[in-house]
C-alpha cells in the first residue's frame, strides 16, 4: 500500500526537494519534445533552445507570483514568496507568463506565434502531468476525504499525514484524500498523446489549431478535477482555476470554427466561376484564352494564305 513519502532527500549538507527535482526533469523533457516537433513547424532544434530561455524563466515566476497573490496572508515574511521549492505554483499563472516569454522571442527573432505555440503545447500538457508528481511528495493538490474503506487505495487515494487545507473536513489528522493530482496526471497525459496524434501524424497544416485544442482539452480536464479539491485559489466566490477554464476553452472553441470557416470560405472562393456582365442581353464568359488561340489560329491561316498567293504569282 502507497501512503507517502519524503519531500526530499539529502546529499551531504545539501537538501534536494522532489518537487524541484520534478520542475527541473519536465522542462528538460519538454525541451526534448519540443526539439523533435520543431520541423512541422519549419523550426529546428536551435530555435526551441532559444525560446526555452525566454518561456521557461518567464513561466516559473508567472506560476509564483499568480499563486502568491491568491495567497497573501500565508506569505507575511516577504522572502518566503521566493521559496518555491517548498510548493505553490499556479499552472495558469505559469501558462500566461510562459506566454509572455514566447511573444517575446517571436518579436524579437521574428517567428510565427501561432507556429511557436503549436510546437509548445505537447510539451506544455507533458511537463504539467510529470509535475503533478510534485504535488504527490509535497502532499498538496488533493481532493475531499475519502470515508469508505474499499477506495483507500492508491492511485484513486492518497493518505495524508497532516491536512492543512481549509475547507477539507478530515479534522487535519491522518486521513485517506482523494488524488487529485494523479487524477490530472491521467488526463494531462492522455491530452499529451492527443495533441502528439494532431501535430504528427493527423498533421494538421492549420496555425494554431494544435494551440487551441490544448486550451480547449485541459481546460474541460482542470475544471472537471478542480471541483474535487479542497485547495483552491478564489476569487471572490468563484474558484480562479475554473474562471480561467471556462475562459480558455471558449477562446479555443472559438478559435477552431473560425479558423476552418475561414478556409472552407478559401477554398469555395477559389472554385468560383467568375461571370461578368455583357455588353448585350444576358452574362458572358470571360474567356481570355480562348479568344487568344482564336486570334492565333487566324494569324495563321492569313500567313498560309499569303505564302500560296506568293507561290501563285512565281509560277505565272
């Protein structure tokens, strides 16, 4: 049976937090990732290491600062905000600084955002599910109590030794939670195989489509498993991670009809037959090139002619 385990451990006097070590492997394995999808994208390896130190710095501290600022009265001392190996990372905070850092890079080194973005996501959704893992050492990130004994079980559990959430119910003593962080880690890597299945081998040609279906996927995903947890980030009355989901996924909704809209409006505007009005009763053909043989054929049959009356004359 899986209950917990140390938050770390030690290697001489230096202390290493699971957590940071988990941070630390998902970007290295997302950059690996991102490298091998750069060419559906026309970029290449160079490219992804160079947008990396632009995402990665800008992704950290926007999931610090969005989970500090929903947090103030837990951060009284002001350098303990910058403590972020002991946990408390907003996803969503990283996803909007992570955007920063990418608008950047294609500003200043003049790259397509949407092909950027569509690179960036499986790794992205990759890297969230490998640092769910964090939540795990850490014990954070769980749901409500689990009071029937048949589902005190990992992975659908997890035992928590000492509960400090404010709206759990179990009293703070040792107690079976529901694991909402593998649960998260399930969905985050079944979107991962999806986006992978778009990007590679449905290969789809449209900028950004890879993009929204991310935002649309985890969205629905975050939302669903937000309501089970008993940590959340409020805003006012509302749960901020659910706000910002519904927000995303009608951004992504919206964003994928418009972009096959608009193609499928392409592609019947190229078919079109273009008429014009006559001079006359009725329409008319436009038929450039026809009306072009017509002229060379009579060309030729006048030089024919000629050539025979020259002929005629010489033998008289």
């Amino acid at each position: 049976m899986l209950l917990s385990l140390p938050s770390g451990f030690n290697i001489g006097s230096l202390h290493i937090q699971f957590y940071g070590l988990l941070m630390a492997s998902a970007m290295a394995i997302g950059i690996v990732i991102a490298c091998l999808n750069a060419k559906k994208r026309g970029l290449n390896s160079n490219d992804i290491l160079v947008l990396a130190c632009y995402v990665l710095p800008f992704a950290v501290v926007g999931a610090r600062i969005a989970y500090v600022l929903f947090n103030l009265d837990r951060y009284s001392n002001f350098w303990d905000a910058f403590k972020i190996w002991e946990g408390g990372m907003a996803i969503y905070g990283g996803i909007v600084g992570g955007a920063i850092g990418a608008f950047l890079y294609c500003l200043i080194h003049k790259k397509n955002v949407l092909d950027v973005a569509d690179i960036a996501m499986p790794s992205v959704i990759l890297g969230q599910a490998i640092g769910r893992w964090g939540n795990f050492f850490n014990q954070e990130a769980y749901g409500y109590p689990i009071t029937d004994p048949n589902w005190q079980w990992f992975p659908f559990g997890v035992y928590i030794e000492n509960c400090t959430q404010e709206m759990c119910t179990c009293g703070g003593l040792g107690h079976w939670h529901m694991a909402t962080f593998f649960y998260e880690f399930l969905c985050n890597i079944i979107i991962f195989a999806i986006l992978m299945i778009l990007l590679r081998k449905v290969n789809i040609k449209e900028n950004g489509v890879v993009m929204a279906s991310y935002f649309v996927l985890y969205g629905s995903a975050r939302a669903g498993i937000e309501s089970l947890r008993t940590d959340p980030l409020m805003l006012g009355n509302v749960r901020a991670a659910q706000l910002f989901s519904g927000l995303i996924i009608a951004f992504g909704v919206i964003f994928i009809i418009t972009t096959y809209v608009l193609k499928y409006i392409k592609i019947k505007k190229s078919k079109a037959v273009v008429i014009v009005p006559a001079e006359n009763n009725g329409t008319q053909l436009i038929e450039e090139e026809k009306s072009k043989t017509q002229k060379q054929t009579t060309k030729k049959v006048e030089s024919k002619k000629n050539k025979e009356k020259k002929n005629n004359v010489k033998k008289e």
